[in-house]
C-alpha cells in the first residue's frame, strides 16, 4: 500500500511538471467519458432501469394476437398490448399463477385548485394498483381496492410526489380538501412516494384517479361504455407472479382460460366470416412477457436511436483510449533513459509497470472526474430533447448523476485507463540499457513507432465511421424537412382546447368549440381560423372502417381510414388544395345530411379521380346492413398526416357539428404575418370566454413539423458533434505523432538540405508516409461504414447506406484533417537549418 501512495504522489509530480501534456490527456478524457455518461444515462433509464416498486422482477405483462373488431385506444405501441376492462377483470379473477393483476390507462384532465387551472398528465389506475407495486404513501393514503367499485362512484384523487411539491408546496394539509377533475369535485387522499412516476414508463402524471371514474377523466368515452364493453380495448395490464413461478410457466397455465375467455367474447359477434372466427380462436394467443422495466410505448422509436448512440460514444471512448496511448508513447519516448536508468539502479520491471499503471489511473481518474462534471449538462440538453420539452421540470427522465451512471463512469474510466497505460508498459518491458545510457536524447523502438503509425490509422478509421454515419443521419434530416407535407406550415399558430376537461357536458361542448373559433377569427391580424380532432404532424392516428358505395371489399381488405371531424374553413386555414367540390358550411349540422370530403388516395383508389368521387356515398361502419348515409362533396389534396415519413392514406373528413360526442378539439389560426405576436391575445380572448378554459400546447406549425423530426434532429446533431469530436482527437494524435518523428529525424532531413534537397521535398517526405496511413484507414473505413449503415437502414430515410455524396464528403473532411493536422510539423521540418541541426547532432 505504502509503494502505492509513493506511486501516485510520483505520478503527480510528474503531470504538474508537464500541465500542457496533462490538460491535454483530461480534456480528450472528459469529453469522450463524459458522452458516454450522458447516453448511458438515458440509455439507462430507458432501456435498463428497473421500476422503483417492491421486487421488479416479479412484474410481467400480457400481449395477445389474433382477430379484433371494435374500437382501440391507446397511449402508444402496438394494439396487441392493450385490452378490455371485462377481460383484464376475467383475467385478474380467475388466473392461478399471478398474486394480483393491475389495469392502468394514461390520460389528460384539467386540474384546478384555488381557482388556477391547469391541463395535468393523469393516470387513471385499478384499486389495487399501489398495493400490487409495494408502495407506501409519502402522505395519507394511497387508492385501495374499496376506492375502484362502481361507475363515477370515487371521486378521489392521489397526488404525485413531484406535483404535490412543485404545486401544492409539499402542503402537508391537503388531504382530505377537495380540488376538481374536469370540473368535478375530487377528494384528495393522499401522496405518492418519493422516487416514483408510474408503471408506465416514460410517463410523469400529475395526478392518480381509479378506473371506475374514467368517464369522468375521460368524458369522450361515455358513448363506449368503457367499464362494460368487452369490444372497447383501452388497458395495460402488469401482473405479479407468484413464488416459484417463471413467466413462461405462466403463459402456458393461463392459454386455456385464454381460449375459454375468447370464446365467451366471440358470442358479441352476431355476424363474422369462419376466417375471423378462426383468428379469434384458433389463432389467438396470450404472451407473458417481462415487466421490470415498466411498459414504455416510446421504448421502440427509442430503442434503436439509443443503441446507435452509445455505439457512437463507444467508438469515441475507444478512440480516447488510442489517443491518449499515443500521447504516452510520444512522451514515453523522452523518458527512455529516466527508466533505463530506474533499470540500472536495481528496479524490478513490475514495479516500472505499475508505476506506469498508476500514473494511467490518475489521468484516468482526473478524465472520469471532468467527465462526470460535464455529463449533466449534456445529458439535460438530450433529455429535452427526446421529450420534446423547454422545461426540464416536465420531462419523464432524469439528467442527474445516481449510483448506477457514476459505477458506470468509473468502470469505463478504468477500462479506458488500461487501454492507454498498456502501450507505454509494454514498451519498457524489455529495455536495451546499454544502448539508451549511451544516447543523450531519448530514441524510439521500431516497434513503439509501428504502434503509433497503427495507432492514428485506426483513429482515421474510426472517424471516418462515425463521420458516415453522422452523414447519413444529416441527409435524412435534410430529407425529411424538404418532404412536401401538403399544406403551408408558415405564419399558422395551434393550440389545444378541451372544455370537457373544464366540466363541459356533450351537449354545450361544440358550443364552446365554435365560440373559440369565432373568437380568434376576430382577433386583428388573424385570417382564418379552424379545429380538427386529429392534428396534422402530430403522431396522432384516428381511424374508422368505412363502406364505399360500389365497392365490395375482400374480407382481407383494410378498410379503415383516418377520419378527423373538422370545422369550416379548416382547409382554407391550412391552405390545403380543394381538387374537387367545396368545403363544410355553417349548414352542415347535426340534423342536416351528412357529408363528407375524402382525399386524393382515396378518390383515385375508389372512384378513378377527385371528379367521380363527388356525390358518391359511403357510411360509418361495415358490414350488409350497412346504411350508406353519407355524401362525398369534396376531394383534397393529400397530406403527410402522422408525420414526416408517413405516406398519405386514405383519409375522410368530417363536419364537427355533425359528431354524436364532441370533444377537445386542436385548433389552427393563419395570421397575416408571424404568428407569435397574437399569441399573447388569443389567450385574453379564450380567457374572456371563459377563465376555466385551458389554453394548451401552443406553438407555430413550423414548430409542429420541426418537432415531428426531434429524434432525427437529434441524432443528427449529436452524431456530428461525436465525429467533430473524433476529428479534432485524430488531429490531435496525428500532430503529436508528426510533430514527434519530425523531431527524431532532425539530423536525417538536415543532412538532406545540406545535399540540395528543396523544401519542397521535404515537406512531401514528411507527408508522404502519413499520406499512406491515412489511405489505408480510410480504405478499411469506408466498406465498414457502409456495412453498418445496413444495420442503421430503419432510421435513414431516402438515402442509401453507401450514399456517394456521404462517402466522398467523408473522404474530403478527413484529407483536410490531414493537411491541417500535418501542416505544421511539415513547415517545421522545411524550416530546419542544416548547420545547425548537423552541430546538434
């Protein structure tokens, strides 16, 4: 131990004594630990962490396939992870091999106490919710099972820990007062426990409600009859297993009531053909599938993004590792006859080796120090940005340095601080004592020198691969903002309305709904206003199944089409092309006959052109007693819908006035010039309507598009500013290297110039072996980018892996790397004057 701390004062002096060599090696350091910290942090929180309950690996949840017909909500992923409130209590009652099963559901309401309203994340959960997750109240109670009965029956309410503190100031008085729910008096039970969010991963509600009260969270879902309508699928499921039981036992135990509980469901369908029979039945299947981690819809769109990353920031800490390896040989090769001489006085190779090791570790340990100091910062700009987010208060994942990311941290700056420390070890492993004492300057062995030529070819492999795959990602982006969405974006504002989360009944919310229009319309400076219940660019899908008139749709044909419920003005205000017919009217009510207007994919796939389809009639629904009720009277242009890569689908709209159960709606105002300066006054005047009225989600179009390409954006941006950082690090290792060799070959280029030699030659001689190196990282570099651009190919988007403008772009920006890296060893060495360097010598 005492030879230790020897060492480590000892590796000390000797950085204090060489500051510019030490800020060097810690700088490279922290920026490449400090990356990786960041990503693994939200890596990990992603993809990793457990949820923060009572013995995680217990929790399973369920996923089916087979045959479906009905009506689907759901918070994200795939259909095949939700289902009806009738089956999740079937399933909750009658298992064998789960202690308890939970539903929970994700929604929005308005919140208001004292008066101040607000639209809050809630989400909407089974009685035994909390006490199948373990957890215990930070503050009166939690919801029990007694609290999750009848229909609208428990108007009570659980605080998360973080709302209760940012806005009920960790008032300890609270329970038991009344705040109100979508206008609703709600009783206040208690708070949630410090340190967690929900089962739901990603998400950050503000607000826990029972399930029994959803029609009130969610006033739309009346007319479905959510609590009793098995063909209604709006629920995620997490079940704990029982001791001693594995998932896959539990899936093959609960195929039969599986099968029993389809079966009784089955009997719903009066009229279905024997092959939807069959998928229903004998096709369908219950998956168990693992829990820990919470289910998190968002986990797929972020899964491969974040893989990419850390492989990013996992090529960056390799080419630390190089880096800083070359920078301890050059300096290595100054301190030859310092351990020769440590040989020759009696000291035994391990204890040279591990003085070299430690040094290593202090450097090591000073990056990971510097790196951990600059991972929040990186990591709270990327958490906003995956979340979409200004505020770092609303985003569902934390930027902050816990136990796990700063084990995380230590053992890469271990890792990393023995791959460098090994190349000045080896080196002094066998030393060539009589050789070096007779030396006055230290001298390299062709072996070190070997190193250090591999060294910075792998660096220039390596950046050119992470500068391909930044290019790739940067001509998707470039992509995506050139796609044509099919409407004008510019000087359009949006925002979001609901009055049923202000306690508005069906029967006066379109009334609302209209007066907000009529009210913005009036507003100077504004040209048209409109809403939709289906936002463009906004990740939404809204679709219903549809009979065309003349069209006999195959059993395996989709005939589902996204169906938004529009006002009038709606494709004036977004200046989206009427190709046939007209626009809704004021007279296009309920009462009146309905109407609708279809798209161009529709018109062309149904009728041949915009022309034929007008005047011809669909209906709401499918099947033989099908009324065809409806008239087209417009076509217009398609548009990307859910976002920039989707391509347009059929797509019907409806006039709002016309809807059985009018909601919230999204509403867009065209203004005259740019749209921020009345965003202050369409809030006055919605506020003037009514005080009660939340204002929500307000944000220019362009706002919306640009938000609609965030994860590109941002892996675009990160993977240029890791391959700037890579090409700065190459730069850095090629100059020392360059800088080095010119150094030991002062005698040979000054007895050169004493023969004649033009500086020009000179100049191509210390170029021309570096030219060679480069050649040949590059020549490995460009067929292994383009390799694992294959594997990258779900997140390009019109761009080919081996795109020939990326790859001659690569090419180009390391040649200057070169030229600029190499440039001034190359004037040094032209500099040098023979008399001189020949009398040194």
């Amino acid at each position: 131990m005492q030879s230790i701390i020897q060492d480590i004062r000892y590796a000390i002096r000797q950085l204090t004594h060489s500051p510019g060599f030490a800020a060097t090696v810690i700088i490279t350091l922290a920026l490449g630990i400090g990356a990786n910290s960041a990503i693994f942090t939200i890596f990990d929180q992603v993809l990793l962490r457990m949820l923060p309950v009572h013995n995680p690996k217990e929790l399973v949840r369920f996923e089916w396939s087979g045959s479906f017909s009905g009506s689907m909500s759901s918070f994200g992923g795939d259909t095949d992870n939700y289902f009806s409130y009738p089956m999740y209590k079937d399933l909750r009652d009658r298992n064998t091999v789960f202690t308890d099963i939970l539903a929970a559901d994700r929604t929005g309401v308005g919140v208001s106490w004292h008066n101040q309203a607000e639209n809050k994340d809630a989400e909407l959960v089974s009685g035994n919710y909390f006490g199948l997750l373990g957890l215990r109240p930070a503050l009166g109670r939690l919801i029990e099972s007694s609290d999750d009965t009848a229909k609208d029956a428990n108007p009570v309410v659980v605080l998360s820990y973080d709302y209760w503190k940012t806005h009920f100031s960790a008032d300890r008085g609270v329970v038991g007062k009344s705040l109100l729910i979508n206008g609703h008096p709600f009783t206040i039970l208690g708070v949630a426990p410090d340190g967690f969010v929900s089962a739901i991963g990603g998400y950050r509600p503000g607000v826990f409600l029972p399930l029994s009260m959803s029609e009130v969270a969610m006033p739309w879902t009346k007319s479905r009859d959510n609590l009793n309508n098995h063909q209604s699928i709006w629920l995620t499921l997490i079940a704990r297993l029982k001791p001693a039981v594995t998932a896959q036992q539990a899936e093959v135990s609960m195929a039969p009531l599986w099968y029993s509980l389809r079966a009784q469901e089955f009997i719903a369908y009066k009229s279905s053909s024997a092959r939807f029979k069959n998928g229903f039945l004998n096709h369908s299947h219950l998956s168990v599938k693992d829990d820990s981690t919470g289910f998190t819809p968002e986990r797929s769109d972020l899964r491969t993004p974040l893989f990419v990353l850390m492989g990013m920031v996992g090529v960056l800490a390799a080419m630390c590792a190089v880096n800083v390896a070359t920078l301890l040989l050059l300096r290595a090769a100054g301190r030859v006859r310092e351990i020769s001489m440590r040989y020759a006085l009696g000291a035994a190779r391990s204890r040279i080796i591990l003085q070299l090791l430690v040094e290593g570790a202090v450097l090591g340990l000073c990056g990971a120090i510097a790196g951990l100091a600059l991972s929040p910062l990186i990591a709270r700009v990327l958490v906003q940005m995956i979340s979409h987010s200004d505020d770092i208060a609303d985003v569902p994942y934390s930027a902050t340095v816990d136990g796990r990311i700063l084990a995380f941290t230590l053992l890469l700056s271990l890792l990393v601080s023995l791959a460098f420390s090994v190349a000045p070890a080896l080196q002094f492993m066998r030393p060539r004592l009589a050789e070096t004492l007779r030396q006055n300057t230290g001298t390299a062995s062709k072996a070190s020198q070997r190193f250090r030529k591999f060294a910075v070819g792998l660096q220039i492999a390596l950046s050119v691969i992470l500068l391909g795959g930044a290019g790739l990602f940067l001509r998707t982006l470039t992509n995506l903002r050139g796609e044509k969405i099919g409407f004008a974006a510019q000087n359009v504002l949006l925002f979001d309305v609901d009055p049923t989360l202000s306690g508005y009944s069906d029967d006066r919310t379109a009334q609302v709904e209209m007066s907000v229009i009529d009210a913005v319309r009036t507003i100077p400076g504004i040209q048209q206003a409109a809403g939709t219940t289906d936002p463009e660019i906004a990740g939404d899908s809204s679709t219903t199944n549809f009979t065309v008139q003349g069209h006999v749709a195959p059993e395996e044909e989709d005939m589902n089409f996204e169906a938004p419920w529009i006002t009038t003005s709606y494709f004036a205000t977004l200046r989206q092309p009427i190709l046939a017919g007209h626009e809704f009217t004021a007279a296009d009510t309920k009462g009146s006959p309905h109407v609708a207007i279809v798209n161009l994919t529709f018109a062309n796939r149904f009728f041949g052109s915009p022309q034929n389809a007008l005047g011809r009639l669909i209906a709401d629904g499918g099947g033989d007693g099908t009324k065809l009720d409806t008239t087209i009277i417009g076509v217009v242009g398609d548009v990307k819908h859910r976002n920039m890569r989707s391509k347009p689908r059929g797509t019907i709209y409806r006039p709002y006035l016309q809807e059985n159960h009018p909601g919230g709606m999204v509403f867009y105002a065209l203004t005259a010039q740019k749209s921020d300066s009345v965003e202050i006054t369409i809030r006055e005047s919605i506020h003037r309507l009514d005080p009660k009225l939340v204002v929500d989600g307000m944000r220019t179009m362009e706002q919306q598009v640009d938000l609609s390409v965030s994860n590109e954006r941002t892996l675009a941006m990160l993977a240029m500013s890791f391959s700037a950082l890579a090409l700065v690090m190459t730069a850095v290792g090629l100059y020392g290297v360059l800088a080095f060799a010119t150094a030991q070959r002062t005698r040979e280029i000054g007895v050169r110039m004493a023969l004649g030699a033009q500086r020009s030659s000179v100049v191509a001689l210390v170029m021309r072996e570096m030219a060679i190196t480069t050649i040949i990282g590059v020549a490995i570099a460009l067929p292994a980018s383009i390799a694992l651009a294959h594997l990258l190919q779900s997140q390009l988007y019109e761009v080919k892996p081996g795109d020939p403008v990326t790859l001659i772009a690569c090419v180009f920006a390391s040649a200057v790397m070169v030229v600029i890296a190499a440039a001034i060893p190359a004037r040094r060495a032209a500099s040098i004057d023979p008399m001189r360097a020949l009398r040194s010598e």
